[in-house]
C-alpha cells in the first residue's frame, strides 16, 4: 500500500473520528455497576430462595391484622400473632458510580422515575422514626402496637432466640422491660400479642410443640395457659378472644383452649385450615405448593359461614385476605379484586401481589432502582420507602402479608421506620 493512500485513510479517519458522538465519560463505570448490580440481583434471588425454603419463608414485621373495611371479622378484641416472617433481608444492589437515572433521577435522553412522597409526608400521623437500639446499646426488634405510642420490642440472646421483652415509648424513645423469656419455657418464643392488659405469646422446643404463655403488660413473671392433653405439632398462627386462646398448626387444623387452661378442641370443618384473621380460618394456609390459591377456602369459625375465591384460568400467585385476593395474570401483569371476582383492578407496576388489611402492598420504585414503595390501592395514594445498605452490603425490604397486623418495621441503618397500618385513614 502507497504512503499516499495510507496517508489519505488516516485523514479520513480522523476526521470521521471527530463527527463520531464521543461515549460518556463515566462509561466504563455504568457498565460496572450494572454488572454489579446483576450478580447482586441473582445473588439475592438465590439467597432469598434459600432462606424460603429453609425457613419456609419469612417477610416484613408484624402479626394479626384489624381491618373494618371486611366482612364480620368478630369481637373486637382480637390478637392474630403468625410465625416470625418479618426477619427478611435483601442484598443491597447499589454500588459505585451508579447510574444516576438508575436512582430515579434520570440521565440525558432518559425520562427520570417519579419518586412518591416520604413517609412522613403522605401520613404523618403513622409514622415513626426511632433508633435500632434501646437507651443501653442493645439491639430490639419491633413487634406489635401495644398503645397508640407504645410498641412491644424483643430483645434477643442469639439468632431469632428471644431472651426479653420491652414496652417501647415513641415519643420518648425509653423502654421497660416486661419480663424475660427464660430458655427453660421452650428454646424459641414467637407471635408476641397484646389483647387487653395482657402479652400473649407461644414457646416452642426442638420437637416442635407449642406452649401458651401471657404476662402483665405491667411486667411480672409469665403463666403458662396449660392444655391438659397435648396436640402434636407447632402452631403457625394464633388468637386470642372470648375468654379462649385459638390456635392452627402449621400442617393445618384449628383447636381452641380456655385461658384459664384445660383440654384443647378441634374446630369442626376446620381440619385443614389455618388462621387468617380471627374467627376467618381457611385452607390453604399461607405457604402454598404447586402454586396452590393461599386462603382460597374460608370458614367462619364461630358461624359456619364460608367463603370460595374466584380464580380464572391461567392466572398465578394469587394470594387472599378477609375480602380480597391479589396475583398475576398469564401476562404478569398485577391484579387485585373482592373475592367473589368482582370490582377487578391492575396493580402497580413491580407491586408485590399480596394485599395486607386487604388494601396495602409494597413494591419496587422501578426497575434498575433499590427504592421501594407503600401503596395504599383503596386510597390511590403511596409513599416512599427510603433504602440505605448497611454495612454489610445488605438492606430491610418491607414484603406485606395478607394475615398481617398494622405494624411494619422497616429497618434502615441505625435506625426503623415505625409505620402504624391502622392510623392510615
């Protein structure tokens, strides 16, 4: 080849060069960080999947949810505590030189994510923001509403083992211990409850049998309910109402107990059901097989009453609560509707498909976005779940239930977000 001819080729390229649109300069870190972000995601897939099938599945906070937008959901005076489903965590999947439309701020050329309200904005008068750790340095775990400001908190001896519980003031962010849970009741205790002036809770030993106690929310020493014949199997769920102490296992099966003790009593008809919200039993229970219908079948326990969830054909993870069930269509596309398969509307885009108090879910902010969101589908109105990793790269994600009670306790680092279900208007 000529030296003309190379010469002429290399001016040619160069000018093109020139006209040529230049690649950002942070490009090599976007790409990066999106490579980041994809191993994080399928990370956190797989050890979501893990902790669900060992676990048999956990989610965010809470236990017996109240809701007077139902069918007769019983006297009033009703606690449904379920497993300790609210110790989800979620690899964090931000990293550095994150792409700042990916934060929802959007970038040249790229229509920026809406980012609702903050919490405390949307509903200022059920949200909380308290320190993760008591006046002392011990680390708690919110549970339940005690009052309208005061929150029943655990503290723990080791992994999910409870060794304490406390009565946490809102307002002033000081605590009083109620009692201690003494390894010698049973190796774990759950489903803490408070009904009236009492805190109801189970404890359970390694052959998985269940035993009912209750303290003074005062404080004082814990007495057991003692059954005088024993029903083999741990309990997933229970409620305490009408002078009885009403509990389902987790293979399904319903009994009720006096509080004052005795031999507990199967449910008629409820043989495989499960404790929704009180006296609402249904089957299946919560965690499903072969993409079973959760609560699909609903039973009254006091009346005989029931109820049969509409589901057409080629829709999946359909979840039900008291009045309402959730899913996705074939197209995957989110749906929510009564049970009976009317008044059908969309969800929201990235929306869990579970409905707790049959009007609350919570969802991604958008796709490529570490935020979430709280909707409330009866109202139309949401807010934003702020998201910070912690120190260990991981980070709270909120996951709604359909049995679930008002309190959700969102973790972020060195801090929770306290939000009360029952005080959204």
């Amino acid at each position: 080849m000529s030296t003309e001819l190379e010469d002429g080729l290399r001016r040619a390229l160069g000018k093109a060069a020139t006209r040529a649109p230049h690649a950002p300069a942070d490009l090599p870190g976007r790409l990066l960080s999106r490579s980041r972000r994809r191993r994080a995601r399928g990370q956190a897939l797989v050890a979501a999947l893990a902790v669900m099938v060992i676990a048999g599945g956990m989610g965010a906070v809470v236990r017996g949810a109240r809701d007077g937008a139902g069918p007769a959901s019983g006297p009033p005076e009703v606690g449904v505590s379920r497993d300790a489903e609210h110790r989800t965590t979620e690899l964090d999947e931000s990293g550095p030189g994150e792409d700042p439309a990916e934060r929802g701020e959007g970038g040249p050329g790229e229509v920026p994510v809406e980012i609702p309200p903050a919490l405390e904005k949307v509903w200022p008068g059920a949200v909380w923001r308290i320190p993760d750790k008591l006046p002392d340095g011990r680390t708690f775990h919110p549970q339940v509403f005690i009052d309208d400001r005061t929150v029943l908190v655990e503290t723990w001896a080791g992994h999910e083992q409870p060794n304490a519980i406390h009565a946490y003031d809102l307002e002033t962010k000081q605590a009083r211990k109620i009692t201690d849970i003494r390894t010698s009741m049973g190796k774990n205790a759950d489903g803490f409850q408070v009904v009236g002036d009492r805190v109801y809770f189970e404890a359970f030993d390694d052959r998985g049998f269940s035993r009912f106690w209750w303290v003074p929310v005062r404080g004082g020493e814990p007495r057991e309910i003692r059954m005088t014949k024993t029903v083999r199997g741990r309990s997933g769920a229970f409620a305490v109402t009408g002078g009885r102490l009403a509990f389902s296992l987790v293979e399904g099966g319903v009994y009720t107990v006096p509080l004052k003790g005795g031999a507990p009593k199967p449910v008629p008809g409820a043989e495989r059901h499960h404790i929704l919200r009180w006296p609402w039993v249904g089957a299946p229970g919560e965690y499903t097989r072969d993409g079973e219908v959760s609560f699909r079948e609903l039973r009254d326990a006091e009346t005989g009453e029931t109820s049969t969830a509409v589901v057409r054909p080629g829709e999946q993870d359909v979840r039900c609560g008291v009045t309402h069930c959730a899913g996705r269509r074939a197209d995957q596309s989110g749906f929510y509707r009564l049970r009976d398969g009317s008044d059908e509307r969309d969800l929201p885009p990235g929306a869990h498909a579970e409905l707790a108090a049959d009007r609350f879910t919570a969802g991604r902010l958008a796709e490529f976005t570490d935020g979430q969101v709280l909707y409330d589908v009866r109202t139309g109105r949401s807010a934003h779940l702020e998201h910070s990793p912690n120190e260990q790269g991981g980070a709270s994600i909120v996951r709604l239930r359909s049995g679930q009670g008002p309190l959700v306790a969102h973790r972020l680092p060195g801090e929770y977000h306290v939000i009360n279900l029952d005080a959204i208007d």
